[in-house]
C-alpha cells in the first residue's frame, strides 16, 4: 500500500521535502504521491513523514 494525498490538500508543499525516496511532485492542482515509489517511509522514519508534516491531514493511507 501507500499514500495518497486528498482534495484537503492546500498546495502548501510541506509533504514535498519530508518524503524520503522523492515520491511526492507538485500536481496540477494538488501535491501527488506516486504509489509505485512511496514506501510510508518503512526502513526510513517509524511513521510516514508526509503525514506528519501535512497541516491539513490531507496525506492519507490508501485502503
């Protein structure tokens, strides 16, 4: 699995630099995370950084 970045997302970029593998990109509208790259920061940090650094929780898991 991985993340994804919802339509709370204010383009705020603050995701961007917290991934450690280069995962997130600013979209046309929003940040994306590519879900091929993303690893939720496994072997990296104890919890996903995007998560953690979001304002507006608009990183979020994919069920």
């Amino acid at each position: 699995m991985s993340y994804r970045i919802s339509e709370e997302c204010i383009s705020c970029g603050a995701c961007e630099s917290e991934c450690p593998v280069g995962a997130i990109r600013e979209g046309d509208a929003l940040y994306v995370i590519d879900a091929t790259t993303c690893v939720e920061c496994k072997g990296h940090h104890d919890t996903p950084n995007c998560a953690a650094a979001c304002p507006v929780d608009a990183c979020v898991h994919c069920d």
